[in-house]
C-alpha cells in the first residue's frame, strides 16, 4: 500500500503536473518506466534516476529533473526507468545503504540494471513516436548504471546499430576498481565535481579503452556531492557505511542550470 500511494502522489502532485505533462505508465521487459509524449516523431531522453527510487528525496528529484529537461529541451520525449523503484516500494532512503549481499537485491545489480537498460533502449526505438534517437541520461547512482552504455552500445533493432545517440552521466560511480567496459562507442559526458569521493571522476577514463576520443568531463571546484538534486534539498554532511567516506551534500542551483543548458547544447552539436 505505501509503494502504490507513493506513486500516486508522484504522479498526481509532481510530475504529472509540470507543465501540464501527461505522464502515462508501462511494463517493459517486466520493470516499470513512465513515460512523456512530446513528438510522434522524435527523440527520446531516457532518465535513470538514483537509488531513491520514489521516496520522498526520489520524488523531488525526479520532479525537478523533469522539469529542467523540458526547460531546456521542450521537444523529446521521456522516459523515466523506474527499475530501482520496483524493487525498493517506495522506502524511505531507497536502496542506497543496501549492501551487495542484500537478499532483495538477488538479480538486481548494477549489471542486472544495465542489461535492462539497453533492452529499454531498443523497446523505445521501436515505438511509433521515436525517430530512433535515444540520449541516456543517468543521474547518480544511474550514472553508475549509465557507465556500461557507452561500450555496449549495439541495438537489436534492424537499420539501428547503436542504441544511444549520447550518454550522459552526473556523478557516477568511478571509484578505482576492476572494471573495464572496453572501446567507447558513443559520445560520454561526464559531470561532477572534482573531488567527489562517491564519484571520483578523474578515474572514469580508465574503465575504457579510446575514452579520450569520446570521453568528456565538466567538473565543478571541490568535493560536494547532491549539487543537481532539488531546490528543496537541506545541506548536510553523512557517513556513506559501504563507500567508507564523510559527504557534503548540497545543491547549487547555479551549476544545475548551468548543467542542464549545457548538456542540452552538447546533445545538439553536429555529430
């Protein structure tokens, strides 16, 4: 019951009201995404939010997102993955402080999403209102998820090799690890700010092989993290207990903006 009457109030009260947006609601390959219909025929921005999923901090977001993406770009249609979200029910805090070994993350991890997240992507080159265009946009934990696309970036769908036209990403999760994605394929773009110990974003050109033909980073001064969320954030310092580190949290409206307009100029530049 608190999952459905969160999506209710996110539908109804949030998104659902930004610019008089019709948001309508399916299933695709067993996961729900919302979606907003702009064009009959013309791109499309696929959103994967963070690890909120929709509780309260989730909603906000999500509301504000949407909000600037439709400031900034009035004309693609969107679609939100709300994979996190399927499986969290709308608890407060969402997945963020699970660890791996969480039994309800069983066939839920970060791969997991990213393999859903490329069959999104060709679901949506086959519907009627897309020219085949899709811009990834991931935001923070969906970053993180958002890192395998640009090296597995091949579509399914016949006379479409590559699923996405750009990925962009805010604050993914870069942290020095084993992992390696291969050869970029498609234009990546990444932004955070210079120091952030959940993203580390100096570190994101070594989960590939070329990154420096396709990899692009904009990075703010210092080491805040949350600086993209919503107006209504409260500034707060927290432990993350699996990262092992002390984060500032804070929005800044004016790298937000400045963000949202700059990412929109990038996704338009000639290929």
């Amino acid at each position: 019951m608190k999952y459905l009457v969160s999506l209710l109030i996110f539908l109804i009260s949030g998104c659902a009201s930004v610019n008089s947006t019709s948001i309508s609601r399916k299933t695709v390959d067993s996961a729900t995404v919302d979606i907003v219909i702009k064009n009959n025929n013309g791109p499309t921005i696929l959103y994967i939010p963070g690890c909120s999923g929709l509780d309260k901090f989730g909603r906000q977001y999500q509301q504000y997102h949407l909000k600037k993406f439709q400031e900034v770009w009035p004309n693609p249609n969107i679609v939100i993955s709300q994979y996190v979200n399927d499986y969290t029910k709308g608890e407060e805090g969402g997945k963020c402080d699970w660890l791996d070994g969480n039994p309800r993350l069983n066939g839920k991890q970060i791969s997991n999403q990213a393999e859903h997240t490329q069959k999104l992507g060709d679901w949506i080159k086959t519907q009627t209102w897309s020219n085949g265009d899709v811009h990834l946009f991931g935001f923070s934990y969906g970053g993180a998820v958002g890192l395998w696309a640009p090296a597995h970036n091949r579509s399914t769908v016949t006379g479409k090799p590559y699923l996405f036209k750009t990925v962009a990403l805010i604050w993914p999760d870069c942290r020095p690890r084993q992992q390696f994605f291969g050869n970029i394929h498609t234009p990546l773009r990444i932004w955070s700010t210079e120091n952030d110990p959940l993203s580390i974003p100096k570190n994101c050109s070594s989960f590939y092989t070329d990154s420096d033909k396709k990899l692009s980073l904009k990075l703010y001064p210092g080491n805040t993290h949350s600086w993209m969320t919503s107006p209504d954030f409260t500034p707060f310092t927290r432990y993350w207990p699996n990262q092992k580190v002390h984060v500032r949290h804070e929005f800044k409206k004016e790298w937000a903006d400045e963000t949202f307009r700059e990412w929109q100029q990038w996704v338009l530049q000639p290929d």
